[in-house]
C-alpha cells in the first residue's frame, strides 16, 4: 500500500498529508484546508500576506 504524499501549505508552510488540502493555482501548488477552507463545504478563508486568492 502507497503512503499519502506529504506536501508543504503555500500559506502557514506546515507539512500536511495530501489530504488534508487542496491543490491551487491550477494544480502547481498545495494549501492546508485549515489555511483555505474545505471547497467541498463551500468554505472560503481570508487572503494570507504574500498569496494570491486562490478562488
């Protein structure tokens, strides 16, 4: 059985298992839904400094 990859948050930049986010900017980059919200609950955070809105 594969492990889940572990990917860094554009935002906070904690290491989160894949799941536990989703993939932005088109697939090239990796935010935390604690950082973006779950877009399966239609949920939406705050712009972080230094990130474009991801919506």
């Amino acid at each position: 059985m594969e492990e889940e990859k572990i990917l860094e948050c554009v935002k906070c930049h904690k290491k989160k298992k894949e799941s536990e986010g989703i993939h932005v900017w088109g697939g090239v980059a990796y935010c935390c839904k604690e950082c973006c919200g779950d877009p399966e609950k239609g949920e939406h955070k705050q712009q972080a400094a230094n990130t474009c809105e991801f919506c």
